[in-house]
C-alpha cells in the first residue's frame, strides 16, 4: 500500500516538474521577445502619419508620458527573470510561476499597445 502511494506522489511531482518546464520556456520566449516587441512597435508607430505629424510640427503628439511605457517594459521583464529564476521551492504559492508569465505577457501587451498608439 505505501508503494503505490509513494508511486502516485513521484508521478505527481514528475507532472509538476514537466508543468514548471514548460511554463518556464514560456517566460523565456517572452523575455526573448521583449526587445523585439518594442523595436517593431516603436518602427510601426513612427510609419503613420500622425507619426510625421507629431516629428515634424509637433502637432497631434501623444498624451502617453513616457515612464508609463517603460514602467510597463520593466513590469515585463521583472516578471519574466522571477518566472524563469526563482526555484520552485521559494515560490510564495504552487502557481505562482504561472501567474508570472501571465501577468509578462499582460505588460508586455501593454508595452505593444501603449508604443503603437504614442508616435
């Protein structure tokens, strides 16, 4: 009886195990794709024409102050190096990981979005 106990518990922590890597390659791909994510944000924002409008009159300028952008890059980033680098152990609940990336991929959004509508 205590061998298939202690067999159920091994599978279990094996499933945790390949659930952590998997969220783990997630917050790395997402921290792989911040940087790109600003740069084609930031080219497609300054394509449009209220873009040229804004550099070359300064007229229809974006209200968006830049530390809100950057606050949420770095939202982005904070939450991808704990996903990627905090031991399961030290995590403060079972799915914390998981509600890191989520929350990485959520600023990262915002970072795309905010970039998009601010020439």
């Amino acid at each position: 009886m205590n061998e298939t106990a202690s067999a159920g518990t091994g599978a279990d922590e094996a499933a945790g195990a390949a659930h952590d890597r998997r969220v783990r390659t997630a917050a790395k791909v997402g921290l792989a794709l911040l940087v790109p994510t600003a740069v084609v944000s930031i080219v497609l924002a300054l394509m449009t024409e209220r873009a040229t409008d804004c550099i070359m009159d300064g007229n229809q300028c974006s209200s968006i102050p830049g530390p809100v952008i950057f606050g949420s890059f770095l939202a982005a980033a904070a939450f991808g190096v704990f996903a990627v680098g905090c031991p399961r152990e030290r995590l403060p609940f079972p799915s914390a990981r998981s509600w890191a990336v989520k929350l990485q991929a959520a600023a990262q959004v915002t970072m795309a979005m905010l970039l998009l509508v601010s020439p």
